[in-house]
C-alpha cells in the first residue's frame, strides 16, 4: 500500500482465512452474498478474498453509491451482511429504513469513533469488524468452487433502469487475471503501481488478481491523482500500471519536466490509449501503451500487442483463444464488411467465462443476448489485418471517468424535486477523448422557478458524486417520438445554448456542494 503496510502473499491468504471465519461464525454461507463498502487498501482486498474463501459472493460496490444506487444494490443482491468503514455510518443510517435483507454489519474503525456514533438503536446487529477478524482462527478450509459459482457482482449502469450487477463466474475472473498476465506480459520481477478502485473489473482481476496469479508485487494506491502519478510511480518502483483514456491525458497535461523518463515504468494498459496523444506519450516518458477493449460482461475480447507498434486508434486484435468477435449491422446482425462501422458482437469459446447474467434482472440479460452474440451497445470497425477500432457507443450510456452511468438514475434523483415535472440526462463529449461530461434537460411545473444551483444541491443530496450533472438546461418541453419516448439523440445534438447553465463555469465546486449534504 502507498505509504502503509507491506503484506506478503501468505499474509494475505492468512488475513483472507480470518474473514472467511469471522463471516462464517455470522452465518453467512456459500452462494451468500457480502457487500464491501471500503476504500481501495489492503483491508478492501482482504474482505473480497475472504468472502470468496467461504464460498460467497463478493459484492464490493462504488464507494460513491448513496441513496437510492446504494440501497439498490444491497436490495437486489438480498444482502444480509455489509462490510463497511465508520465514516460511511451515516451514510446507512440515512438509508437504514430502506434495506431490506441486511441483519449484520461490520464496521471497520467502529472502536476509533465511538463517542461520534449515532447509538439510536439499529435495525440490524452492528460488530466491530477488528475484533471479529482478530479473534477468528488463521485457517480456514476453502470452499473449492467450480468454475459456473459466481464470485463477484459488479455493478455497472446501462442506459434505462437502475444499475445492473453483473454476476461474473470464477472461470471469468481467474481468465480475466491469467489473461491480463500473459497478455501484459507480467513476470514474478515485476512491480504494478495501482490505483484503479477494487469495485472495477480492472483494478480488481486485471491488476491485483492477475499479479497474484504470476508471484508480481502490487502496490495499491487509494485514488489517482495526476500531479503525483509519476512521483509514486518512481517511489515505487513500479515497471508496469494502467489507466483508463481520461487518466493519461490528465497527466498528459501536467507540465513537461526533464525528469520524465526517470522512472522504471516499461508499460502502460489503458482502455482507450487517447489516439491524440499516444505517440507523444510514449515517446515523452519512455513508456510502451497497450491499448485494449472489453466491458465487464465479457472481460477483454481486444488487445494490442507488446510486439507491434501502437496503431494509432486501434484497440487491437480478438484473443480468438478465447473470444468470437464480429462487428454486425444492428439491424439485421449480420456481419458488415471489413472497414465499415456496426455494432460489437461478443461470444465467449470456454463455458463459463463470460457474464451468468445480470442479477435479478432476467429481462436485461435476455434483452443484451440476440442470434447468440451478446451485444455490446459499442460500434466501431475492423480493417484487413484485423485490427478493430472503436468508433463510438450505439447505445445512450454516459461515459464519466471510467464509469458507466445509467441516466434513470440521475432522472430519477431530478424528479423527486417538486418543481420538477420531466427529466432527461445525456452524456456531451468533455475535454477529454472517449469521455462525457452529464448534461441535465429539466421541465418544470407550470409556474415554478427553480435555479439550477438549487437543483444542483438536491442532486449532490441523492447521487454519487460522479452522476452529479456538469450541465443544466431548464426547456420548455422534451423532444419525442411519435410514441412518446423521449429523443436521447436529439438532446445529445442540441448544442450548449444561453439556457445552459455550467457548473464549472459559474464555479461551483461539487466537493463543497457534497460536504454540506
């Protein structure tokens, strides 16, 4: 861990056994699922090991979530138990009425705050999570799964409905980790900075999994920042890290120093690596991009090659040991030909390494499966060497620094405001390639006035702060189809107007907003 402890892989595997026991001694069993709301450290890593030691189902969601997206995800995985820090204590008392499975919780730090504890009593059995692991055994016998147990939901949002958790089977998982490390051509010698939340796909199998699966050595980091990426990478040592799209050109845009290249760093995973800046990044800090594509429901189909320069837009070629992959008319879903833009159509070769559905959402994994292809919502092309190329998303997911976001639940929030009659949220492209910036489209009641600042506050009140829109814009009506669905497309085209308010430009700092919730 960046500036903390230092844990060998026996003293992981021996922490993980002590939370196996210790949820085990609260009945939570093989197939249960455990909720982790902890922030990126070891004991985050601890508590997902430990859950999938007993035989459970890891469920370690956005340290973000608040409202209705955090007790959504607890209420649709039934959860019975909840791991979780002292600090976000209000946080569950806020939504305590709302949950409706939990009976048990381990607080983390519990005894450091007690005197700043809200003590009404509870619905559920609050324990202190220090002393329940200090005082389980240091062995556990490990549940062996077979490859169709889920071991982990993760939760990402499509473009209509509440987020979906993604059940993800231990033969995804474990390729996603062996994959990622023959692929990125992780070693034993290797040192992987990371700093990728444990509630993603990426921060979670594709960095301390699959470091786990070659003997490398991990060091975590508890949340990116760009003025110090290249510090920490030096102070690490790190050889090898990743990032999403957004990420490189932040640090990108940090100024040019003659000490850029001192570092160890040989590469850098990135999904995408920004086409505008790639070459210049490279040859600025000395450092290989590889490029890949993928989404949680089918891991990473895409990736380019350590022996190949980097093609400039390209995500790479299939790993056809493990994928079909075609590019397909989505209106017919047939096959387009080479060079021309249609949808990404995935299907896996192994049983058991793609997504077992959404949970408690049959509906939405029937919808996303169609002529035996999963369909991504992701289009782009493929050129005659078979090097594909993302183009643009088909369906109307927002795209916000590395996190999907479903615009019902931002309408959702929008509308429990009484001046508000209609809601519509649409990604618009921000600063940064492959990146949304949240615009808000509101109709008021007639006869009600509402400043967008207000608005703003009721928002940052109910929503994670990376949902929180940028953009607001009061219209008059919604533009709508002859059956009345709302016109998505039609408001993404829309262009920023006088009737736009812009939270960045009237300088209104989301954190402050937050802190006064």
């Amino acid at each position: 861990m960046v500036g903390g402890a230092t844990y060998s892989y026996g003293e992981v595997w021996t922490r993980a056994c002590k939370v196996a026991a210790g949820l085990r001694a609260s009945g939570v069993g093989p197939g249960d699922a455990v909720v982790i709301l902890l922030p990126n450290g070891p004991d985050a890593v601890f508590a997902w090991l430990g859950a999938n030691v007993l035989g459970a189902i890891d469920v370690t969601i956005n340290s973000g979530y608040r409202g209705a997206s955090f007790e959504h995800a607890l209420n649709q995985v039934r959860a019975r138990v909840l791991i979780m820090s002292a600090e976000s204590l209000p946080l569950l008392r806020a939504s305590e009425g709302e949950l409706q499975h939990l009976e048990s919780v381990f607080v983390l730090g519990l005894a450091e705050v007690q005197g700043g504890v809200d003590w009404m009593p509870w619905r559920f059995r609050l324990q202190d999570y220090d002393q329940a692991i200090a005082s389980a055994p240091a062995s556990y016998e490990i549940a062996l799964p077979v490859p169709s147990d889920i071991a982990s939901v993760i939760y990402t949002s499509g473009t209509t409905g509440a987020a979906k958790g993604v059940m993800m089977p231990h033969a995804q998982v474990v390729l996603l980790a062996r994959q990622t490390a023959k692929n990125f051509r992780i070693g034993p010698d290797d040192i992987y900075y990371s700093f990728h939340p444990l509630y993603h796909m990426a921060g979670k199998f594709m960095q301390v999994l699959a470091c786990a699966a070659v003997g490398a050595k991990l060091v975590l980091d508890n949340a990116f920042d760009p003025a110090q990426w290249l510090q920490r990478v030096r102070d690490s040592g790190a050889t090898l890290s990743g990032a999403h799209g957004p990420m490189l050109e932040m640090i990108f845009a940090q100024p040019d120093s003659s000490a850029d290249r001192e570092h160890q760093l040989r590469a850098i995973c990135s999904a995408p690596f920004p086409r505008h800046i790639a070459a210049a990044f490279e040859a600025r800090f000395g450092v290989r991009g590889i490029e890949v594509w993928g989404m949680t429901e089918v891991g990473i189909p895409l990736w380019c090659s350590f022996d190949e320069p980097l093609r400039e837009g390209s995500c790479g070629r299939v790993d056809g040991d493990w994928f079909d992959f075609c590019v397909v008319d989505p209106s017919t879903d047939r096959p387009v030909p080479t060079g021309q833009t249609g949808e990404f159509v995935v299907r896996n070769k192994h049983p058991w390494t793609l997504m077992q559905g959404y949970i408690g959402m049959p509906d939405k994994t029937v919808e996303a499966w169609r002529n035996l292809w999963f369909h991504t919502g992701d289009s782009g092309y493929m050129d005659e060497s078979g090097n594909v190329y993302f183009v643009d998303r088909t369906s109307d997911r927002i795209r916000r620094r590395a996190e999907n976001i479903a615009s019902y639940d931002i309408e959702v929030a929008a509308l429990q405001h009484p001046f508000v009659a209609e809601a519509a949220a649409v990604g618009t492209p921000s600063e940064f390639a492959s990146d949304d910036d949240i615009r808000l489209c509101v109709v008021l009641h007639p006869g009600m006035e509402l400043l967008p600042q207000e608005l703003l506050g009721h928002l940052a009140g109910l929503l994670p702060h990376f949902m929180v829109p940028r953009y607001i814009e009061q219209l008059d009506e919604l533009p709508r189809s002859a059956t009345h669905k709302v016109q998505r497309g039609a408001l993404r085209r829309r262009p920023l107007g006088p009737r736009t308010w812009d939270r960045k430009a009237h300088g209104v700092s989301l954190r402050t907003l937050i802190h006064k919730e």
